[in-house]
C-alpha cells in the first residue's frame, strides 16, 4: 500500500475518531435528554448553551460522514485494487463479520453502534461498482439532498407519509417490555447499575436508533458517503494528491462556505422549537443537508492538502491504523466515566464538562495506540477481523 494513501486516509480515520467521541458524548453524558429548565440549572449553563451550538454547527454529523466516506474508500481498494477474482466474497465476509462485531458492541456494550448499520447499508455498495466516478458522484449528490423531498412529503400528508412510524411503535413496545419510561430516560443509567439493566437499556436503544436514521433519512445520506468514497477510490485520489490540490482547493472553499452556512441554519432550527411535521420544521432538514455533508467533505479536503505537500500527521495516524479498536474502546471507557456502574457522571455536566473529557479519552487513544504499534502491526480488533476474513492465522507482532 503506498504510504501517501496509508498515511492520509489513517490521519483522517484518527482525526474522525476525535470527532466521533466528541459526538457521542452528548449522549453517554445525556445531555442530550435534559430539558431546557435542567440544562439551565447545571454549572456553567452560558458555555453550555454556546458549545452546544459549536456541537450542532461543526462537530454533529460531520464525523461520522467522514468514517461514511472513508468506509467507500476502503472498500474501493477491494473492487478497484489488484485482486484474483474472489473480490465480492472477500468484500461480503468482511462485512459480515464487521456486522458481528457491530451485533457484540451493540447489544453488549453501547447501543449506539453503528457498525451494524455499515455492515447493512454496504451490503448493496457492489451494485454502484461499475459507475464512473462522475456518476457515483452524482448519484451520492442526489441521496445527499433527497431528505429535502422525503421530508416535504411528511409535511405535506402531516406525517402519514413517514416510513419511520413502525420503527418508532416499535421502539416504544420494547421500552414497555424493558421497564423505560419516557420520564426516567436521563438518569436510567444511574439509577440502574447491573448488567443485565444494561443490555435490557442496549435492546431499546438500538431500536430507538433504527427509528432515528429512519426518521432522519440517514440510510440515503450515508449511501451517499458511501459513494463519494467509491468515487475517491477509482480516481485514487489518495495516491498522488498533489495533481489534485487545484481541485481540492475549490472543494475545500465551497463545501466550507456551504457548510458554515447550513450550519447557521442547523443552529437557528435546534433552537427555533419548531419541528415535523410542520413547514418550519423544514429548516432543521435544510440545515442539515447544507451543513452535515458539506462540511464534512471541507473537513477531509484540508486533511488531503496537507498531506499533499509531503507533511504528515503521525499521531493521528496511529489512532486511525487502530480504527476499529478504538472506536469499541471509547464505548468502554466513556461507559465507566458516565454510567451507574462507573464514576456516574451522566447528567451531571454539560459540554463545558464533557467536551474536555472527550478530549482527554482521545488523547489517552493516542498514547496507547503509538505505544501498541511500536509492537504490533496491528490493532487487536483489526487482526482479529483480518484472520477471520482471511481465514488463515496472521502474524500480529513485527518481524
């Protein structure tokens, strides 16, 4: 593998984990479940209030949508890249095995997941192989904006027309059968410290997820992603930047003056307290589909034109080479800081707190992650994943 490509596509991994973990934390604080009146009441309410708009204009979305990107870009090397002709069941057993990792993660671990819904959603990305990179292009374009439309048809048949609806009855029920009552959700978690509460909270969460990418036409804007990477790898872009600093210039300043302005938008509509299916609930929709992706791609151009004036970013680089290890990992770790069975820290701070502790875990990923490469090829989940894929025992230390 040329160590351009190695090095920049592993410093974004890195750099998008940074920003996942500052993503999710807002969840495993709950913060995100505190009424208006109870953030008010926390300690730094003012910070808060302004660090959540950071949060919704440049960090929410946008990090996953890079890993989206970078997922189409991993598995162009498959479809594109020298093989023997046993491509598509080397590409489907990786991702079935990512689905069993996804499958342990979220009902053991953190129902946050989303490698079960990668696994998923890639399922079809063999279907898009044989477009050009012009075409996959604009097809991605296409299920970027399409939200705009799904949503328009919520409002205009005042949400009968919503796909989303079974996943949330469906959710609901299973809240019911595991005791979860709507009024209880902030500090369930606290209040319930064994393991098997945990993974009766996992059920209902992962449900609660699937109702909420379906309800925010998520399947479609990381099928897009998705895309934009297929079409990263067959220019292979990532082997010889330099030619394209030209064009990833006039990407970088129009995705960035795009998605700055969506994210005005993103934060006027988090705050405005209208929503679907009403016609201002619109601009939420807007703003995210102006925002998210745009920025998002903004994000990775800046990494490619660094990298494209033969610097590097090495650190980063390790925590990205362990991608997958350290995403399980941060689920772990902000498990133990934030739940009942922890230091408990749920509920208690808002992003003045659990910002800078996102920061701190992800430093920590940084210091054992250059310290295990020192002695390993590779992360222990990416080996694992890579002798299942390959069926055969592989070597983990260096020669």
């Amino acid at each position: 593998m040329p160590e351009n490509r190695a090095g920049v596509l592993d410093a974004l991994r890195g750099f998008a984990l940074l920003g996942i973990c500052l993503a999710n934390a807002g969840y495993f604080s709950m913060y995100i479940f505190k009424s208006p009146p109870e953030r008010a009441s926390m300690p730094f309410p003012v910070l808060d209030h302004w660090l959540a708009n950071v949060h919704y204009a440049l960090i929410d979305g946008k990090f996953y949508s890079i890993f989206s990107m970078l997922f189409g870009i991993g598995f162009s090397i498959i479809f594109f890249g020298k093989g023997d002709g046993k491509k598509l069941s080397l590409f489907y057993r990786r991702l079935i095995i990512l689905l069993g990792i996804g499958l342990v993660h979220g009902f053991l671990i953190w129902d946050g997941d989303i490698l079960i819904f990668y696994a998923l959603a890639g399922m079809v990305l063999p279907l898009f192989r044989n477009l050009s990179a012009r075409a996959l292009v604009i097809t991605a374009s296409v299920m970027l904006v399409s939200p705009i439309i799904f949503d328009v048809a919520k409002v205009i048949s005042d949400n009968r027309l919503n796909i989303s609806r079974p996943f949330l009855e469906i959710a609901m029920a299973q809240d019911r059968a595991s005791g979860i009552e709507e009024k209880e959700v902030a500090d369930w978690v606290l209040r319930n410290t064994g393991y098997d509460d945990l993974r009766r909270w996992n059920k209902s969460g992962l449900l609660w997820g699937w109702y909420l990418r379906m309800e925010g036409n998520r399947v479609l804007k990381i099928m897009g992603m998705f895309l934009i990477g297929l079409a990263v790898g067959k220019l292979r872009m990532y082997d010889d930047l330099a030619r394209w600093r030209p064009k990833l210039r006039r990407i970088l300043f129009t995705m960035l003056a795009v998605g700055l302005a969506g994210g005005l938008l993103k934060v006027v509509g988090e705050h405005d307290g209208v929503s679907l299916p009403k016609w201002g609930g619109l601009l939420d929709t807007l703003g995210y589909t102006l925002n998210v992706a745009p920025l998002a791609l903004a994000y990775a151009c800046l990494f490619a034109l660094y990298y494209s004036r033969g610097k590097s970013l090495p650190l980063l680089e390790n925590v990205g080479r362990m991608a997958l290890t350290n995403y399980i990992l941060q689920s772990i770790i902000c498990l133990f800081i934030y739940y009942g069975f922890g230091l408990g820290m749920a509920t208690r701070i808002g992003p003045s707190g659990f910002m800078p502790i996102a920061i701190a875990v992800f430093l920590l990923q940084i210091a054992y992650s250059t310290w295990w490469l020192r002695h390993f090829q590779f992360g222990p989940l990416e080996w694992i994943w890579r002798q299942l894929t390959y069926g055969k025992r592989i070597a983990i230390g260096k020669s």
